[in-house]
C-alpha cells in the first residue's frame, strides 16, 4: 500500500526544507537557456530542473501548460520529466489546475493521480469554482491511492481577490469568504488526525490570509503551497512572516527566481536558496 501523501510530504519537508522548484519552461526561458521551441526543448528545459533539483529539495512543481501547448508530444515530454522526477525521490506536484464535475473529474483523477498513469504525479492542483463539492470524488480518490491534492484558495495574482474574498454561507450557515469556504469543505473529509492530511490548499505568499478568512484553526494539518515566493516579491523571511505556526507545512514554490540562472547555474542557486529558507526557520 502506499504511504500517505502527507507522510511523505512531512518526511521531504523535514529533510529537504519548504522549496519547491517549479519546472516552468516558458518560451523567454527556452530562448535563455538555449533550447528549440519545440517539445524538444521543454523535455531537454525539465530533465536539467529534475537534475539539478534532485538531491536539493523535496518537490518539483511542473507547469502543465507550457508542455500543453506542444501537443502530443509536449505531454510525452512532460510524462518524461515526472518518470524522471519521481524515480529520483521527488514529489511531483503537477500544476494543471483542473477543475469540472462527475466523470469529467473521475477522468482527471485517473489521469493524475492513477498509478501507473502516464502522468501519474505525487499531487496536483484543482480549482474548486464549480463548487468545492464537485471535488470530493477526486479527493478521496486520492486520500485512498496515498496522493495528493492542492485546492485554489487565496491564490498570489491580486484580481483572484474578487472571487476568493466574496462572501458566501458556510456549511454551518454563518457568513464565510468562499477561500474559507473551500478550506472547510476540504478538512471535513480530510484526515489529519496524525499529523500532515492529503488535501492541501493554495495559499499565496504575497497574500494577507487573514483577508480571506484562513486563520491559524482553519488551516491546521493542511498541506500549503505556496506561490509568490522569489520573483513574485516574497524571500525566505516571509515564510515564517506570513505562515506563524504553520510555516513547518508549507512549499514555497520559486520558479523564475530559480530557472533564471540558467542550466549551468540552477543547481547552484538552488542550493544557495534553499540555505536562505534553513536560515530563517532558525536551522
């Protein structure tokens, strides 16, 4: 049976600390790094991540888009990158957003978090805003297979306010924002009794959380990725500034201030980062 995801994140948070590198081959990047244009170009761009991820931190975070856009043989590149990634001990959160209802999802599911799928990942990301209800499938699909699953909440772009700070009647009838709304619909069937669950919440960096209503109580045994960090403007100091006590849950995820440094110097700046984050947790 597999271990749960929350097990295994806790272990690779422990170990490795709360970077994780994001594998996000859009198209300036190729032209920096030197590649084609090409599917090519985003397998040669994710395989130099993975490798120089490998060993540094505990999770890579592909961005399922910028392989989308070449087609068929952009998703076989990407089904490279995450064999690659996974078979040298890195979580894989693949970052596809997806979001629909019944089959649609259960299809989803299968396609993501279905082991021996093609593109079978460690987490992925969904959007709850066909309702959070239209996920309780997928989740406890991946609750049983021992995956992993990251809910939209209170996301890093500004305009993402608009939605996530509207306010809407919880389950217990009092007057919530919908980003406290969907953390309450993912911990009633989440078990985080012992410790880290397995469905997770997107929560921004560069965000007030207390804005949107996710409180310390709200959030406590969810997972947290957390975009924003590095070229959105937040730096290591920020996590355990914008987290308190849940600081310790939390992958900070970096893409651009990473892969910037190109394929000689990424794992190089990697290394220098993930220093930065043991820095300031005290370690």
């Amino acid at each position: 049976m597999t271990e749960a995801f929350g097990t295994r994140l806790r272990a690779a948070l422990d170990a490795k600390g709360p970077l994780c590198v994001g594998i996000d081959p859009h198209a300036a990047l190729l032209d920096a790094w030197g590649l084609p244009q090409d599917a090519d170009g985003v397998r040669a761009f994710g395989r130099a991540v993975v490798e120089a991820a490998a060993g540094r931190v505990g999770a890579v975070k592909p961005q399922v888009s910028f392989f989308e856009r070449f087609g068929a043989r952009g998703f076989a590149a990407l089904e490279d990158v995450m064999s690659q990634a996974r078979a040298a001990g890195l979580l894989v959160v693949a970052d596809a957003k997806r979001g629909d209802i019944g089959s649609t999802m259960d299809g989803y599911a299968d396609a993501w978090l279905g082991a021996g799928s093609p593109l079978e990942a460690d987490a992925v990301t969904v959007s709850p805003y066909l309702g959070p209800d239209s996920l309780r499938d997928l989740m406890t699909h991946a609750v049983v297979a021992g995956k992993g699953v990251f809910v939209l909440a209170a996301t890093s772009n500004p305009d993402g306010e608009v939605v996530q700070r509207a306010r809407t009647a919880s389950a217990a009838g009092s007057d919530v924002s919908v980003a406290a709304r969907v953390a309450q619909e993912t911990a009633a069937i989440d078990d985080r009794s012992g410790g880290l669950g397995a469905i997770g919440l997107v929560v921004g960096a560069t965000v007030d959380r207390a804005r949107f209503g996710l409180d310390d109580a709200l959030l406590s045994g969810a997972p947290l990725l957390a975009p924003g960090f590095g070229a959105q403007g937040a730096e290591p100091a920020d996590l355990r500034r914008r987290f308190g006590a849940l600081a310790r849950n939390v992958l900070a995820s970096e893409s651009r201030s990473i892969l910037s440094a190109g394929p000689t110097g990424i794992a190089k700046r990697i290394e220098e980062r993930v220093a930065q984050y043991r820095e300031a947790q005290g370690e």
